[in-house]
C-alpha cells in the first residue's frame, strides 16, 4: 500500500549501492561497496563526515580496542557478541588501525587497551577516511535528509529524500542511534525498518552521564582518577566500574560513569539505584586499616584532613570526613580507633546518592535498536526486505567504553557494504 515509505517505482538506478548515514558504519559500508566495483552514494543529512566520531573519545578519537578479538568480543553481552563475531573477524581492529595509519596516523595504545591517535585527532582520523572514500570514488550527498525507503513487492528500490527519490536495488541503512540528536542520529533507522516489518528493541541510555539526586554544582569539574565506581539496587550491588570519575552540574561523567550506566538504566526501570566509589580499589579493608593505622603513627600531630588529601582532592575532604560522622578537623590522639574504622568504611565506599536518572540523549551510544533476530550476522542482510542491509548503531548492539562500538560499526559497516555490492555486481 503506497505511503511515503511505501511507494512502487520504476526501476531506473541512481547507483548501486545506496548508504544512509555518513557515521562510522556507513563510511566504511560506502568504501567497501566502491572498492568492489559498485556505484555507491553515501547520503548524510548533516553537512560533515563522522560526526559522532568527532567527538569519540572526547574529540580524540578511541579508534577501536587492542587485543584478541574474543577478548574484545568478550566485552560485548553474549547474544551481541555472537551477531557480531563474523563482522569482527571479516574486518578485525587490526586493519581499521592499518587503514589509518597507512595513510599517515600515528597511534598509541593505551594500558587498557584502547587505541587513539598519538599527535592527531579525531579531526585526522575523519580527514583519512574521506580519503579513501574520494579516491575510491564514492559520490556523497550531504545535506540530504532520508524520509522514508522505497520498497517495492518486498524489496528495497529506494529512498525518498529531500532532494528527490533516489534508486537502487540495495540499500545500507546506518543511521546510528539516537544519542546526541544534534550530531544527526535522531532514531530515523527504526522508524523505516519498523514500517517494513523489523522489531526495535527498547532503546536506553548506554555510555552516558548519570544525573544525581542531590548533585552538587560546587563539585562540577573536580576529579578523581583510578578509582571503582560501583551501583546498588538496595543492598545489591547491581555494576561496577574502574576508572577515572568526572563530577558535573548535575552528577557525574567519566568513564566509569559511562562503564555502568546501562545497566543503571535497566535497573531503574524497577527501583532506585544507589552510587558509591571506593577511593583505594588496590586495598583490601583490612590493607588499608594498616595504612590508616600506620599514616596516624607517622603524623600524630596532623589532622584527619591531612589524611583524607592522600585519596581524593582538597575540594571533596569536608565531604568524606562528614560521611564517616566524625567531627572535622580532628588530630590523630582525637581521631580514635571508631572513627578510623569509619573513615576507611567510606575511603572503601564513599556514598554518592540516589540517581535521578540516565539521559538517554547525552550518551556515547544507546542500546536497543533493531532486534538481531531479523538481521544475517554474516551478511548484514534484512531478513525481512530483499535487498535491505543494517549496520552499526541501528542494530541491538551496544559495547562498553573502550572503543569497542566504533569497531562493531566499522566491522559491520564492512560487511554490509561487502554483502550489498556483491548482490549486485555478481
């Protein structure tokens, strides 16, 4: 029944490969698709390349995560890493850091395994890939916005956009999610795979900021570095997180923010959730009673603040010492044995609040999407619409921070635009 996104057409062919969405996943569909020999358009309705990318990594740009591919895989839940297995091993972290870096980036890897540009940013890494689309000769239509996919007795003959109907027999959608809608990923992927047929699976917020209950704007901007973020559901501890931890004017950020706030979201769907952080992860209680102990012996005559500056910033001391209920500025004879036990209580889970809430629009990623079920993890192919591929953020598909979703994309993104200039060209 024709509609806007349901319309018969005639069969005339702008391209062979139609790819929506300039982000990670479909840069790569788009040179993929080219590099094979297929007439590719990539259409993106911003005016830029990798928006999101952009901003990856706090505009440095976490290219992918180091390592095993099943240790990367590892990081994924399992029916996600499952879907996403034959993607990574077609088109591995090895050879997206070799595309870069052939064409001039120098990169580094961290201890934990994520990899980033060494002098360049985010800016280069987008500037290579445009490279290799120019030279690969991909045609690119920016400021073009998608309204809907031409579908034709079950098979994709199109998109309608607003610079007129474009035509082709197969079509790559990788619009991303919907985090960050001023980048351009506003959900527009699930509204076209829903009208023909795909089941979206409930988009949350995942790789976000957590807003706090009694988030204290005074804090915004302080820091603390190496430290285990965790989250509890009542007395059960439901997530955590190692890391650096950034407060903001209305919680907090950072990675170990990012690292455990899906599973937040999910909890708070059924109840509250508490944060604290443990501000000596390397200690046991009983290792750092000893230091406690031992710190007091060596300085009787300084205050606890004193202490207390050895694990987080002058800024946060009032705060910790009013969590042990202890009075302040106490000198070691003072402190006593109650209060040093209390102090190392809250130096080992230093209670932050209630979270308000996860926004969903302010994250790195969301989780949700369209359900793996419908989609060929060998292929990207739609199960439901001939000639129909999906990659990256669009899928049900959503990795922790570390690089781990700009390799689902650009693996993905690899093999849709693989599958969908095979199906035309042979």
């Amino acid at each position: 029944m024709p509609s806007d996104l349901f319309t018969i057409v005639p069969m005339d062919r702008d391209a062979d490969v139609l790819v929506v969405g300039a982000g990670a996943a479909g840069i790569i569909a788009a040179w993929r698709a080219a590099s094979i020999g297929a007439r590719t358009i990539l259409v993106e309705k911003t005016n830029r390349l990798g928006t999101k990318i952009l901003i990856s990594g706090g505009g440095k740009c976490n290219i992918t995560h180091d390592g095993p591919l099943e240790d990367v895989l590892r990081a994924f839940r399992p029916n996600e890493a499952r879907f996403i297995r034959p993607a990574c091993y077609r088109f591995t972290n090895r050879q997206i850091v070799e595309m870069l870096t052939d064409r001039g980036l120098e990169v580094y890897t961290r201890e934990d395994g994520r990899i980033f540009p060494v002098h360049q940013t985010a800016k280069d890494v987008v500037a290579i890939l445009r490279s290799y689309l120019h030279d690969i000769g991909v045609d690119i239509r920016f400021d073009t916005a998608v309204n809907g996919l031409i579908v034709r007795n079950g098979k994709v003959d199109g998109i309608h956009t607003s610079m007129g109907d474009l035509r082709a027999p197969t079509v790559i959608v990788a619009t991303g999610g919907s985090s960050y809608p001023n980048s351009g990923t506003t959900g527009d992927g699930w509204v076209w795979a829903r009208s023909v047929g795909h089941t979206i699976t409930k988009v949350r917020a995942a790789l976000a900021p957590i807003y706090m209950e009694n988030a204290d704007p005074e804090r915004s901007g302080v820091a603390l570095r190496d430290v285990l973020l965790k989250a509890r559901a009542g007395t059960k501890e439901i997530a955590r997180w190692r890391g650096d931890l950034l407060f903001t004017h209305r919680g907090i950020s950072g990675p170990t923010a990012l690292g455990i706030s899906r599973i937040v979201t999910e909890h708070l769907e059924s109840g509250a959730v508490s944060l604290e952080v443990d501000l000596a992860p390397d200690r046991s209680f009983e290792g750092l009673s000893e230091v406690v102990k031992a710190w007091c012996a060596d300085n009787p005559k300084k205050q606890d603040a004193s202490l207390v500056e050895q694990f987080v910033p002058k800024s946060l001391v009032k705060e910790v010492i009013e969590a042990t209920q202890e009075k302040l500025d106490q000198t070691v004879p003072n402190f006593g044995q109650r209060g040093k036990n209390r102090l190392v209580e809250v130096l080992k889970g230093w209670p932050l609040g209630m979270v308000r809430t996860v926004p969903l629009e302010k994250g790195e990623c969301v989780a949700g999407g369209i359900s793996l079920d419908e989609v060929d993890p060998k292929s990207m192919k739609s199960k439901r619409i001939e000639g129909l591929f999906l990659c990256g953020e669009v899928l049900d598909v959503a990795g922790p921070v570390g690089g781990y979703n700009l390799q689902s994309a650009f693996a993905t993104g690899f093999v849709a635009g693989d599958s969908a200039a095979h199906e035309v060209l042979i």
